[in-house]
C-alpha cells in the first residue's frame, strides 16, 4: 500500500468514529467535599488523630554519656524532650548494632528475624542469616499499610551485604522495608566528611561543600522531606526513623564543636565515671543504693598513664562528645521544624541513645582504626603525632575502652557484651504532649527494643496484620509499653527476656537475672573461645540495680532454672548453634556472594559505586588491563580508583604517563609507580600486575601493550579495600600526602573498559 493510500484509509477510519464532545471539568471550591471516585483504587486511611512517629537511634553510646541520664556530653534536645515526656532508665537493646536495629524495626527478636549478629558476619544458620524474612513486616510497612507517610535517614545495617551492591537485589533495601525516602548510607559506619551515601536505591556524592559534615546533611534531607510531606499530605501522619552513624567510628565532628569541650576530659576516666555515677544519683536516673562496678583491670588507671598520652586521650574524648553534641543539636533543628509548622504536640517522639553500649573494642584507641582492624596496632607515639588530626577528615579515630568504660556508668562491660548492663542498656526518652500529659517524670518498668514497634501501633492505633503482601507473619515477640504513659508504678508487663550476642547470653526474669561471664574481653576480639566454656553468674536487679553481685551461690537453683528458660528460648527462636568467634566469621567465604568463583570481570566507565561485594579483591595472582585512548600529554585523570586515604589504590594518567598509586594509609608512605615519558596520542592497553615477593610482599608491574614499563617491590601484602570507581574519583581523597598528587574527579581520556583477572597476563 502506498503512502498516499494508506494516509486516505486512516482519514475515512477517523471520518466513521462518534464524535466526542469533551466537557468541561468544573473547577472545586476549595471548601468543597472532595470527590468520591468509584473506580480509582482507594488509599488506606489513618485512624482518626493517629500522630505523627520521629523514631531516633544513636551509635554506640554509652548509658551515661548524654547529660539526660547524668553523663557529661551536653544533649539539649535530648534534655527537652525528657521534660515533657517520659525517661525510661530500663531500657535494653541486643549489644550490637544491625541485631539491635533488626529488632527495632520488626517487634521480633533478633534472631528470630535472621539478625543474631552484624550483617557484615552472617552465617548459614537461620537466626544468622542477616536477611529479615517477609514474615516479619517493619513499622514502616505495617504504618504504610495505615495512611503513613514513611523516610528514613542515616544508617541501614539491615542490607545482607551480598546485596549492597549497585544491582541489588533491592528487597532488602530501605524502600523494600516500608519506607517511601532513604537518604544514608548502607554499611556500619560512615566518614562524616566523605559518606558513601544513597538516595533510595541510587549511589550519590556528597555535596561540594567546604563546610559538609554528614549529621547536618541527613538532618537537612529530613527535615525537607517533613516540609514537603506536610505541604503536599498534610492529612497522613508521617514515620521518621532518623539513625545517625554516631558515635561509631570514626569518631569526628566539625572543628568549632571540638573546641568548646577543650580540657573537659583532663580529669580521666576514672573520676568522670564516678562524676556520672553521683550525678545520677543526685538527679534520681538510678536508685540511691545502686553501684557501680569497679574499672577492669586490663583497663589502666587513668594516672598510670603518662601525661602526653594523657593528652591524647583526652582530646580522643573531647572528639567524642562533640560529635555527640552536634547529633543532638540536629535534632534540636529537626524538633524546631515541628514545633513551627504546629507538628510537635501530636509527634510522638521515642530518641533511643544508642544501638548498644560505648564501645571498648579498642583497648588504647587509634586514630585510624581501619590499621588497628588489619592487625597493625597503634602505638603511644602513633597516637601523639595524630593529635592534631583527630576528629577530622584524616583521622579514622576511636576513643580507648577506658572512656566506653566511664559512658557506660554504673555498669560493667560495653557493646558486644550481651550478659551485662554496660552492653544492653541505653537511655531511652519518650515525648507525645498530646498523649504524655506529665511530662519529666522517669520509667523503671523492664523495656526491650522489640517493644517500641508494638507501642507505635498501640498509639496509632493499628494492630499488627496477620498477613502482609500475602506472606502470613510471624507473632509481635515484644510488648507495648503504652500502659507506662500514664502510670508510674504499674507492674511491668515485659516479665522475661533472653539475651545473646557472640556467645555472651542472659535471662532476665521478674528481676532476676543470669548471666554468662564473658570468655573474651571485647578489646580482644581476635582471641579464641568456646561459649559451653563461659561460666554463669546470677544477679538480683531488683537490690543490685547495676548489676554488681554475683549471688549464684546462695541462689543455685533460681540460677538452674534461668539457665533452662535461656535453653528454651534459644531454641524457639533460633538462637543456636552459638558461635563466638567475630573474627573468623568476617572471611567471605561465610557468605553468598554476587562474584562467585569467577575470575574474570569487566567494567566500564561511569558514576557507578561498586562495594567490595560487587569488585574482586586484587592481590597478588591478578591483573588490571585498562584499554584506553589518550591524547597525549594533555589526558589526566582517573582510569580506577578503589579505596581512599585510610588505604587506597588507583591507575591514573598523569600528564599522559600511566601511574599506579598505592595509599597504605597511616601503616605506610604513598608509592607511585610510572614511566618517566608521557604516552603519545593513541589507543593502548595499559596493565598492572600483582605478583607475590618475598617475605609476603608484592611485586607491582606497569606494562603497555604488553611491555613493562615501570615496577616496584613492596614490603607488603597488597589487597585492595574500600568502594570502587572506573573512570571516577572516590568519594575520598586517595592521599592527603603533598608528594601524591590529587585524584581528577574524571579522566580527561576515553576508556573503553577495565577488565581484572585472576592469573592472566
């Protein structure tokens, strides 16, 4: 058929249709009762004045860090929020961060939701998983199932690692749990100064901001998302769930809030900790006849130390704080927006300071902890040299176990350490002035994390589906403490708990409570230990609040029968088989991995951020081939780049010249390794090989086009760590050493692809 035939047919087809008059859509008086559609499919409705939910989880902190449970850190917004509502001083987490968050999340315990430990040490076992079954729906999904609007920023810890990658799978990512907006990062801890950040389910950079600084940035996202959310659904209640990275490692803030806690912490731990402790005695956060527990003796007294490490200490601390400070300012800003725009009085509010106990995983504390991880352990004079470094973007810091210790005021041992207080116990305030009507006053019911889901529910009004996205659900394993709102002396209704975390275990039972001793201190993860091995303690919280007297002897048969109440709930909820052993289990083998056996991959240019589970660990035996086109002297930039300051690698032209840098960070001196003479304009296959050298170094060879061209010997294994990028900077400095030259942001060369294989020349 021709043109001109078929433009005639389609004319007489028009030419035969009814023709339809379009109507007018009468405009809607603004006081008009919306329209009713028939066939639209209907969003779900909230229950009538259901409020609006900011749910706020800190990192790693101590119980008596902040000043709203007697610590020394000034946390005015956390301060705020406890006078007008409620502080509850019996409040219990798991030990450990994604176990903690999992839990949180769910109203399930954690291992019975795949989260008995980290993501990043997941085992083939059921309750190790690191994967939350859909049998377990969050409080996002259940409030979004309800009207609610959902974000979420900061830190996720809940992603299997295999899948963080930039293919997913996205399941069990943020926006697969309930929540509408993500903004943070999926990992345990994040460089304030150069995050790895995602926006739902995209790699994003932070923004060119001399003054950026990650706390301000996630508070920032938030509080826009609550703007826009308002403007535009000012009918649906909202779920924030704001979980700041602090204060994880690296402990770092911006400089001014460094400077106001200048000599702060000169006295030492061991008088801050007891400052804390008669502090809260004064202010009534714990009973008049609790103690506290002594200092362990691997920890030094704070006088046997000598003064210049003594001042390294204590700046290490004063970093601490301010980062913890600046948080809660945030927040402040956050609870600001609320209170302007008429949100706050029916917010209710739950601010959970911490995910567990300060950490005391570093016995001396390190300005780059990363080294201290490798094996490389920090020295008295390491810790002197980095003192003008700490808390900012060059310094990986941690502080030493002695202040965790003193943060963790009255109780004895920290994060990991799921038998004792000074792991499970954090400060937790909740405020609703329009459901807490006397505010300031303090809870002493027994509250665990799996709690705060079932009373979110209870105060908004929904009850926990028995089926969601057709998946039938498992039951709510915690119990909602709405009831502590309005009565102080109520009998707590949450009467028993179990407890694990890396084969320490308890029970708590009607205030009794058993407890394993710990097989290992937490500053001494590599050591080997058997959990049948550790030896159980029994203590009366009900007299001994803190947690201090073992009574076991005088009560063996109350200590049996907490001991078979652990047995029965570890197998009901997939507790066993118990393994302690950290270390180890970090090896990937424990894990399914998108790579598999292969050898062989390639890549290709872009903005794409590719994490160790989706980029092959370079060490000796393999080989990058780059095929690249250059035009000359004039090409620089990027060709890939893995790692950053704290340890790092990258092929780069400089000027022309294919260069190979390697960053040991602070273990070491950047090496460059490059031909003297710039490449011509031309296309080539630029190569580096790894080759094992003696005494467990590496051989490094530049080749082109199959000619080398440059090579050197280090004295040390070279294994590639951190994200990666082809053809773009990271989104850290690879060096900040003078003679290294600054990564481009792009390469000003045209690669076609970068292939990395394992034995392959």
């Amino acid at each position: 058929m021709s043109p001109r035939s078929a433009k005639l047919r389609l004319s007489l087809l028009v030419a035969s249709l009814p023709v339809l008059t379009m109507q007018p859509v009468p405009a809607v008086a603004a006081d008009e009762p919306a329209q009713t559609w028939q066939a639209y499919p209907k969003e779900p409705v909230a229950p009538k004045d259901a409020p609006n939910v900011l749910l706020i989880m800190t990192d790693d902190v101590g119980f008596g860090a902040a000043s709203t449970f007697g610590g020394p850190v000034p946390t005015p917004a956390f301060d705020a929020l406890a006078q007008s509502g409620l502080r509850y001083n019996a409040f219990h987490t798991t030990a450990m961060c994604s176990p903690t968050r999992a839990a949180l999340l769910t109203g399930r315990n954690h291992h019975a939701v795949g989260s008995g430990s980290i993501a990043d040490v997941s085992l083939d076992a059921p309750g190790y998983t690191s994967v939350i079954p859909k049998s377990a729906a969050t409080i996002a999904q259940v409030l979004k199932m309800n009207g609610y609007d959902t974000s979420f920023v900061g830190k996720n810890h809940n992603t299997p690692v295999w899948e963080n990658t930039p293919v997913g799978p996205f399941d069990n990512w943020p926006n697969g749990m309930g929540f509408d907006y993500f903004y943070g990062f999926n990992a345990p801890y994040a460089d304030q100064f150069n995050p790895a950040l995602i926006e739902n389910r995209n790699t994003v950079r932070a923004p060119e901001d001399p003054d950026y600084i990650l706390d301000r940035d996630l508070a920032d996202k938030l509080i826009h998302w609550i703007d826009v959310q308002h403007n535009l659904r000012p009918e649906h209640p909202f779920f924030a769930y704001f979980a700041s990275g602090s204060t994880h490692a690296p402990h770092q803030a911006p400089p001014e809030w460094i400077a106001r806690f200048r000599g702060q912490f000169d006295q030492g731990w061991d008088v801050l900790r007891q400052q804390t402790f008669e502090r809260q005695k004064r202010q009534g956060i714990i009973p008049a006849n609790a103690q506290i527990s002594p200092r362990p003796e691997q920890i030094p007294a704070w006088d046997q130390v000598s003064p210049e490490v003594q001042r390294a200490y204590a700046k290490q601390m004063e970093v601490a704080a301010a980062q913890l400070a600046f948080f809660d300012f945030q927040i402040g800003r956050v609870l600001d927006t609320l209170r302007q725009n008429g949100q706050l009085d029916n917010t209710m509010v739950v601010y959970i300071q911490g995910d567990n106990g300060a950490s005391e995983e570093d016995l001396r504390g390190s300005a780059d902890l990363l080294r201290v991880i490798a094996g490389n352990p920090t020295t008295d004079q390491d810790l002197i040299a980095a003192m003008g470094d700490y808390g900012g973007p060059k310094s990986f810091g941690t502080y030493p176990a002695g202040w965790a210790w003193a943060t963790n005021a009255p109780f004895q041992w920290g994060k990991r350490v799921a038998s004792h207080l000074g792991g499970l116990r954090d400060g937790m305030v909740v405020s609703w002035p329009a459901g807490i009507k006397k505010g300031g006053a303090i809870r002493q019911q027994f509250t665990h994390v799996i709690d705060v889901a079932p009373t979110i529910f209870e105060a908004a009004g929904v009850s926990a589906p028995d089926v969601v996205n057709g998946v039938q659900q498992q039951p709510i394993d915690g119990t909602s403490f709405l009831y502590t709102f309005s009565d102080a002396a109520a009998p707590e209704r949450h009467r028993e708990q179990y407890f694990e975390m890396l084969g320490n275990r308890a029970y708590y039972k009607d205030g009794w409570m058993a407890s394993t001793l710990p097989g290992r201190a937490p500053w001494d993860g590599a050591a080997k230990t058997q959990p049948a091995d550790f030896k159980w303690a029994l203590y009366n919280l009900r007299s001994d609040w803190s947690q201090t007297e073992d009574v076991s002897s005088q009560h063996p048969a109350k200590l049996e029968e907490l001991k078979a109440d652990f047995d029965a709930a570890a197998r009901r909820y997939a507790v066993y088989p118990l393994d302690a052993d950290l270390h180890t289990r970090m090896a990937p083998q424990f894990r399914p991995s998108l790579l598999g056996q292969r050898t062989s991959f390639t890549y290709y240019p872009g903005d794409t951020r590719y994490t160790n589970y989706a980029f092959p660990t370079i060490a000796a035996g393999w080989t990058v081939t780059a095929d690249v086109s250059t035009a000359g002297p004039s090409s620089s930039g990027p060709i890939y780049v893995q790692g950053d300051h704290f340890g790092g690698m990258a092929l780069v032209l400089n000027a022309g010249r294919p260069t190979f840098i390697v960053n040991p960070g602070s273990a070491g001196t950047p090496v460059e390794i490059s031909p003297r003479d710039a490449l011509p304009a031309g296309r080539y296959k630029i190569a580096v090989d790894f080759e094992p050298a003696p005494a467990g170094g590496t051989t490094v060879r530049l080749r082109v086009d199959g000619a080398e061209v440059a090579s050197t010997a280090l004295s040390q294994a070279l294994r590639g760590r951190g994200d990666a990028y082809i053809g773009r900077a990271g989104t850290a400095p690879l060096s900040y050493t003078p003679s290294i030259a600054p990564v481009a942001s792009r390469c000003t060369c045209d690669i076609a692809s970068v292939t990395i294989s394992k034995n392959a020349r």
